[in-house]
C-alpha cells in the first residue's frame, strides 16, 4: 500500500475536519477500522450528518448490531477459495484477492469480515495456477483495491496475466477514481496507468468502478476515465442501493447521467450483500423493484443498470424482478 497519501484515520479528527459535533459510535469495539481518503472527504458536504458520501465511510454503532441472516461471508467466498487468494464462483472467470489495502472502508463492505493478509508466493502461484487452468477466459483482479498495489506489484500481476493465452480478458474492480484518482493520473513509467496501457494491446481490459451516488464523480475522476477510454479499455459501473444514501430516483438517475457524461456505463445495481454489520443499510426489494421500474421511465435503456443480487453457489448473479 502507497504511504505518501492522506487519509483519515482518527474519528474525532475527521468530525472535526467536517465541522461536525463530537459523538462517539462504539468505534473502540468496531472491528472494522475507520479510512477515508482526503480527496473522497473533500467531496463531503461540512455539517451535514445525512451528507451521502459521509453515510458510505463513517462508522456507526449500528454496526456493532447482531441481525439475523447477516453473516462474516455473505456471498460464500470462503467456499470459493481455489487457493489462498485465488477464488472461483463462476465457469472461466477467476478472481484474485490481489491485496488486503482499499483507499477507503465503505461501512458497507461484503468483505468487511474477510480474512486479509498480504501474501508474497500469490504471484507466482498464480501464474502456477492459471498454467493449468486452461478454461479460464477472465482473470478479475479484485480485493481490497488492486490500483492501491504499488506499480511494481501491479505490474507484476499484470504480466502473469498477459502471458496466459487462454485468457482474453482482464477484469478490474475499484474505487480509486473517486476515492484517490492521482493513482492512475500518474502517467510516468512504472506507473498503474502505463501498465494498463500496454496491456490494453493485448487482451481486452474490463475496468469497473464502483460509485454509488453522483456527488462522488469530479473533475478528477473524469480525467481517469477519459484517460482510459483513449486506450480503449471498457468502462463500466457498478453500485450498491444503500439506504440513505442513493435509494432515491433523483440520485439514480443523476448517476447514471453523470456516469455516461464521464464515459462510463452503469451494469449493476446490487442488492446489499447480507455481511454482519451492514443491515441499516438494508433496502428491500419491494421498494428496490419500484425504484428501478421508476428510473426505466427517466432513462435509455443503456442507462438502466440491472438490478441484480449475489448469493453464495449460484452459479451467477440473479436479477432481481
Ligand atoms: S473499497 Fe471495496 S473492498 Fe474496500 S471497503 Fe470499499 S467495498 Fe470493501
């Protein structure tokens, strides 16, 4: 993980930074620490408890709830585990747990419990492991964020991908457009951005961002995804329907436009994955269903995202009708 970013860390700091009164959330027994990116807080309305990014990144005593049917591995990723790091739910698709670090924690997460560490030997036994997996087609490059990786090890992941010719597709999912852009603003040699580049003249690159609400996208993440447009790597979207945040039709709708003036097309609307300490974000389905039928009637169709749920050993993730 980069170190020469900002980030808060420290809840009583951050309250204050956003002008806000102190209180205190049970965040001495909250398991999942407190990070949010300065730029992601920048972006944060002061004095406003409902703001919808502050909603997404401050902990909550709600947290520290025990609510039936939400669970440490909502959607079955221990059962999953090929190796360590190496996760496969879906035919020809593999996904790696390329790092524990994101650039912030989403107070949401359906990997807020998972098992993190740092692991060394992970590059080259995937390489071991893809060698002989001939029927994989995608590698999806997930974690944690692997844009936090450092360019070397990026780098590295990248090559071991590129080099198996029965992969065709590398598969990208991250927050750094809108939570730390200067990671793939950077343009120099070594960098994510350069590396991505010259992949992107051998295999397709799926790059998705994860953005719930409009307010998130900036100038910033614009130029991002401009800059990865031109080197023709397909940009898609996908959001979490979290109450409170975007469970609206106005800000669906604000997103989904605003995404497409930013390039970016919106795929999936999930449901809230079912992780312990997530349930206030619950929005249930019958109001979710009218959300999406309401927005249809606002917007093309390419710009309705599916609204989909992901359940352990389904063998793919189910709409939501
Ligand atoms: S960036 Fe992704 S993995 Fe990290 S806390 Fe947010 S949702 Fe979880």
């Amino acid at each position: 993980m980069k170190n020469n970013f900002e980030f808060w860390t420290h809840f009583a700091e951050f309250l204050t930074y956003l002008e806000l009164p102190p209180r205190s959330d049970g965040l001495e027994t909250n398991p999942f620490s407190m990070l949010i990116s300065k730029h992601f807080a920048s972006k944060i309305k002061k004095g406003d408890w409902n703001d919808p990014l502050l909603r997404q990144v401050l902990p909550s005593i709600a947290e520290l709830r025990e609510v039936n049917g939400f669970e440490e591995d909502p959607v079955g990723d221990q059962e999953s585990v090929q190796e360590d790091g190496i996760l496969q739910k879906y035919v020809g698709r593999v996904l790696v747990i390329a790092t524990p670090a994101c650039s912030i924690h989403c107070r949401f997460c359906f990997r807020r419990n998972f098992p993190f560490h740092a692991d060394p030997t992970l590059i080259p036994r995937l390489d071991c492991w893809l060698e002989k997996h001939t029927g994989i087609h995608e590698v999806i490059l997930s974690g944690g964020d692997p844009l936090m990786l450092d360019g070397e090890t990026f780098q590295n992941f990248v090559s071991v991908i590129l080099k198996q010719e029965h992969v065709n597709t590398l598969r990208i999912h991250t927050r750094i457009p809108v939570t730390l852009p200067q990671q793939l603003l950077n343009t120099e040699k070594q960098s994510h951005f350069n590396c991505l580049q010259k992949a992107a003249t051998q295999k397709q690159i799926v790059f998705v961002s994860h953005v719930n609400h409009p307010q998130e996208l900036d100038d910033e993440s614009h130029k991002v995804f401009q800059n990865l447009r031109e080197i023709g790597i397909t940009l898609l979207n996908q959001s979490v329907l979290l109450k409170g945040v975007n469970d609206n039709v106005q800000t669906l709708v604000a997103l989904s436009h605003k995404l497409f003036e930013q390039g970016v097309l919106p795929y999936y609307l999930h449901q809230l994955d079912h992780a312990k300490g997530v349930a206030h974000f619950e929005v249930e389905d019958i109001r979710a269903i009218q959300l999406l039928n309401e927005i249809r009637n606002l917007l093309p169709g390419y710009l309705v995202p599916r609204l989909v749920r992901e359940l352990p050993r389904d063998g793919s993730k189910k709409p939501i009708v």
